[in-house]
C-alpha cells in the first residue's frame, strides 16, 4: 500500500472518530463528600463507574479501587445539576437571527412545532452550561406565544439531536401573560379574556377532532392535522403542558384550565404563586421556579426569593429553571440561581435536590437521572468546595461515564 494510501485511511479514521460520540468510560471518582441526593451524605466517598452508569457509590474505606481505571478526585461530588426549563439549543449565544429559533411569531397557537427538529446540539451555550456541572436540559421553545410549541430532553453533550436528546417530545409550552399578548402589534390576542378564549377554542376543537377520529367508518374521519394531533395528546394526557404565568391571576386561570379539559400540568415561573399555594397544592400541581436572581420588574414586580421555601413547606414539588432570556449570554445558569434560593430560607441541602432529584421527577426520569444510585446514568459534576459558594468552581463534569468537561470553571 503506497504512503498516500496508507495517509487517506488514516485521515479517513481519525474524521470517524471525531464524528462518533464519545465512548463511556470506566472511572473513580473520589469525593471529600458524596451528595448521593437520595440518601444521606457519604464523608470520604467513592463512585465506581462501569458501561456509563454507576456500579457502586459509598466509602472509600476498604475499597480497592480496580487497576486501570481512571480516578477524580474532588471536595464534593454532586449528581449532575438539571435545568428544568431552557430555552439553550434553540436560542444560541450570539444573539442573532441565524441562532434565535425559541420563537416563530406568525400564529398565537402552534403546539406542532417540534423542539428536535430545531435544536442545535453543538451550541456554544451548552458547552457553557456543561463545564458548571448542568448535565441535562429540558429545553424548547420561548415563553413568548400563547402556545409556542414543543420541548424536549437532552443530555448536554454530543455533536447531533441524535446523541443528544433522551426525550425528543416531553411536554408542550403555553404562556399566559404579557409575554404572549400581542396588543402592542394590533394582533391578537390583546386581553387576559382573549388568552383563555383562544385556549379554550383550540381545546374545544381539538376534542371535535378527537370525536371524528375515533369514528368507527374511517371514509368520515378528517383528515390528519398535526396542530390537532398535539393538543389530542395533551387532552389523553400522553403530554402535559408546561405553562408559564407569572401573575397569581393568571396562575388561576392556568389552574382552572388544566381541571376544565382534564390536562396534566405543569407550572412555570409562577412568581406569585405563594398567593395561589392551596391552590395548588390541591390542584396537585409542580412548579418550576422562576429564576431568583431575575430581576423584580413587569410581571415578576411581586416576586419573592422566599417562593422556593413556601413551596417545599407546603409539600409542592419545585425545580430550578433558567427560563428565558431575550439578551445575552441568553441564559442563566440553574446553580446559581438554586444558591439564591438556599440563602432564602430553602436551605443547602433541599435546593440541590431540587437541582437534582426533584427536578428528575417532574420531568418523569428518575428511574434514570437526579441522584447517586447503582445502576443509574453516571451523570456527576465535581467542586472544589461548597457548590453554593460563590468562590467554588466545578473541576470536572462527567455525562453517562464520559468525562466531558475538566478545569476550573
């Protein structure tokens, strides 16, 4: 085989290589303390991971750690942070037309759009979010229309939706609210009332189209409408709707809404919802918290930083999400808005396992992610000190067995 040969093959194999998705790895990872989330702290601890999950999690003591595999070594050990509610991959850091796909202004409704078909896994926002230990995303499109569409789950690594995503469809966003009234451009709809109306009108249809469907001669069933497909999907609950308000009236018409057509709800921002907690609470509803370190202004002019705490005491389950954010960096970053919250009043301890575990439940994938458990996704992020200092880094990020960010971030 001639040198050129011989060279093509090479260059050939490395452009596989640098195609494909990274291996996991086998690894140690040693902590000063263990946050397993669902049990209790582990002092001097020790994580052997295998195949991408995680084979054993307790002390160290007594532990022959196997040859070859590799050992990280940290102050504290955490499962890795979820953000429960972005807008990264669809909206990108520059900030520009090209990289702004959270929101397509040209109907008030449009539960079709589907977040995988517009998700850019190699945006420079999740390499960010990555290297401060956030290792999954529940992320679609904007807050910014009554219906915007789609969102979906995905781990924040790989180069393609494919290696990417766990869930391509995992819940359909709706606003109420100032985000989605349109009276500034003469459109609709312009009012509260208009909001629920149109709402309404497309649930109402959308179980017109439900009827015709299940119709035993198959010639009288319409034809197939996706916009009536998603909203089918939330009235036979295969979905559930994330809705965001901000306002405790318009978290009310949320909550009448979701029992009136039988939806499964989940509520975002809510910044007044310590106004509406037995009403929700009754309701059975999560919530996942406006950014605390938002500012206090508009819709969020009533907001509190004791709302995390008032919700846990009150039994409703939380998580921390970054949300949306019309200017750069365009995103927030969940570990520190979940440290805010802790110096509130929720305390250390239950706003990590909102960033953890309880963030996994609402987004129904505990069985997978949210703690330390044998046979779990070996999602860890490592510190030099305590997460909720200020002065602490994440040294280390690992997703699924792979190391995918090291340094001092």
């Amino acid at each position: 085989m001639s040198f050129l040969s011989r060279l093509s093959q090479a260059l050939f194999a490395a452009a596989i290589a640098l195609c494909a998705p990274a291996l996991s790895q086998d690894l140690a990872v040693r902590g000063e303390t263990i946050h397993t989330v669902s049990g209790a702290k582990i002092q001097d601890g020790l994580v052997i991971v295998r195949g991408g999950k995680i084979q054993s999690v307790g002390p160290a003591a007594g532990v022959t750690i196997p040859a070859g595999l590799r050992t990280l070594t940290a102050k504290v050990v955490v499962p890795g942070l979820i953000d429960a509610h972005s807008v990264v991959g669809l909206a990108g850091y520059l900030n520009q037309p090209q990289d702004q796909d959270q929101h397509d202004p040209s109907a008030p409704i449009q539960p079709e759009l589907r977040a995988i078909d517009a998700y850019n896994a190699r945006e420079r926002l999740i390499e960010w979010l990555r290297g401060l230990g956030v290792t999954t995303l529940h992320t679609g499109h904007a807050p910014l229309a009554l219906i915007s569409g789609q969102t979906l789950v995905a781990k924040t690594r790989g180069d393609s939706v494919e290696q990417a995503v766990i869930v391509p469809r995992a819940m359909i966003a709706a606003t109420l609210g100032a985000d989605s009234r349109e009276e500034a451009k003469g459109k609709s709809p312009g009012t509260a009332g208009k909001q629920i109306a149109l709402l309404r009108e497309a649930f109402v249809g959308a179980q017109e189209y439900q009827r015709k469907q299940s119709q035993a001669d198959a010639s009288k069933r319409p034809d197939r409408d996706l916009r009536q497909e998603a909203l089918v999907d939330l009235l036979e609950r295969r979905t559930r709707l994330l809705l965001t308000a901000q306002r405790h009236q318009d978290i009310a018409s949320a909550l009448r809404l979701a029992q009136e057509f039988k939806l499964e709800l989940v509520l975002d921002g809510a910044a007044e919802a310590y106004v509406l907690i037995e009403e929700i609470k009754a309701a059975g509803v999560p919530v996942i918290v406006h950014p605390p370190m938002a500012r206090f202004w508009g819709e969020l002019e009533n907001a509190s930083r004791n709302t995390p705490k008032l919700l846990v005491d009150a039994g409703i389950p939380i998580a921390f999400g970054s949300g949306y954010e019309s200017y750069v960096p365009k995103t927030r970053v969940v570990l520190f808005e979940a440290a805010i919250a802790a110096s509130h009043g929720l305390g250390a301890d239950t706003a990590l396992r909102a960033l953890t575990l309880d963030a996994a439940r609402i987004l129904g994938l505990e069985a997978r992610i949210g703690s330390l458990e044998v046979g779990k996704d070996a999602d860890l992020a490592l510190f030099d000190g305590d997460p909720f200092e200020y002065t602490t880094h994440c040294i280390a990020t690992v997703i699924e067995g792979v190391v995918v960010s090291e340094g001092s971030r």
